[in-house]
C-alpha cells in the first residue's frame, strides 16, 4: 500500500486511506480483493490490485509522469522495479530472522542482491541522484522506499548496517528517507504496528527491542 501512497503524494492526487487488518480481513475487503492482499485502489466504480499495476494506472492517468519518456529507460526501470521482490527478501530475512544465527547468516548472504542495486544506481543513471534516475523521484524509488524504511527501522536493534559496503545505496536509502512524500506515506503509528510485528513473528530482532511485552500489548 505505501507505494501507492507515495505516489499520490507525489502527484499531489487527494485520496483517503482505509487500512486493513491483514490477520482479519474484513469481507468487504475480501469481496474487492481477488488476491485478498493490499494494496486495492478504488476509482469511482472500479478496483484495482496488485502494486504495480496500480503504479503504473497512476503514472498514466496522473501528471506528472514519474516514469522515464524513453522506452529503453521506461523499460530498464521497470525491469528494476520486477527485481524489487529479490531486494525486499534479503533485507526481510534480516530483520524477520528467527535466531541470532539465521540473521547473522542472512546478513552474510545479503552483499549478493545488495551489489545488483549498487551497480543499477552507478549505471543506470549516470548523475548523482539522488533518486534512482536522478533529481526526480520515481516509480523505482516508490518500490524500493518501504522495504529500505523498514530495514532502517530493525536495523536499530541488530545494528549490522549491511548497507555501509554499499555507498550509493546507502545514499539513495538516505536520500529517500528524508523525503516527507515517503515518510508520510505510513499512518502515524507505523512504529508502533511495525514493532508489535517482529514480536508476534518472534524474530530476533524482538528480543531487543526494551519493554517487547508491552510493546505486544
């Protein structure tokens, strides 16, 4: 959902937010969502799901366009987009492991997939940012952002910083960070439920975190 949400704020569209209990859908929800997963964007009568085909509904119909005007670069952003799955799973192996060894192991593992992203951003835009393809935000960054803000949060408590090998990402997780159209894309509790979460997964990472009990209440 919070890519969606980014992107509307970047476009400036006015929209309302309906947040889910993914452990207890409602029916409505049910009855709109075919994959029963969020996001689902309503417009007038019509849904839509899945992210990327609402990111992409929302760049065609919404100015300004945050995807590149060429088609080869149009293409390769997306292409980076698809890889976003790969990205997100290493970081949430880390964050979401279940004992010291497995995040430890997880964080050996992770320079693999964090290389790639490196060597997209020293290539693919040829400038210095500090958005992937340069001074703009785009569709890219809105995948990307959500998985990096939540890295950034657990890595709070592991403190293993995997990213510090990875200067050009670690700029560009920097960079959009301080962005208020991704930081205000979560709703104004999203610590709080992002805690309460490595708890009831019993990871790790929620055996450091001060007070985990109350914290689960």
């Amino acid at each position: 959902m919070q890519r969606a949400v980014i992107l509307m704020r970047a476009k400036e569209v006015e929209f309302e937010v309906t947040y889910v209990n993914l452990r207890d859908k409602p029916d409505w929800f049910l009855e709109i969502s075919p994959h029963g997963k969020v996001p689902v964007l309503k417009v007038d009568d019509e849904i839509l799901f899945e992210s990327n085909a609402i990111a992409e509904y929302l760049d065609e119909m919404v100015e300004p366009p945050l995807h590149p005007a060429d088609p080869i670069k149009r293409a390769r952003n997306r292409a980076w987009t698809d890889f976003t799955p790969d990205f997100s799973s290493t970081l949430g192996s880390i964050g979401y492991s279940k004992t010291r060894e497995a995040m430890e192991k997880a964080v050996a593992d992770a320079p693999i997939k964090l290389a790639r992203v490196e060597k997209a951003l020293a290539e693919e835009r040829g400038n210095d940012g500090p958005f992937f393809n340069g001074a703009e935000l785009c569709l890219v960054d809105a995948a990307y952002a959500p998985f990096l803000q939540r890295y950034r949060f657990v890595d709070r408590l592991l403190g293993n910083d995997v990213l510090k090998d990875f200067p050009l990402l670690n700029a560009w997780a920097d960079a959009l960070l301080s962005d208020e159209r991704i930081t205000g894309a979560v709703p104004p509790n999203f610590e709080e439920e992002f805690t309460a979460g490595l708890i009831r997964r019993e990871t790790y990472a929620a055996t450091l975190i001060p007070d985990a009990e109350a914290a689960a209440e």
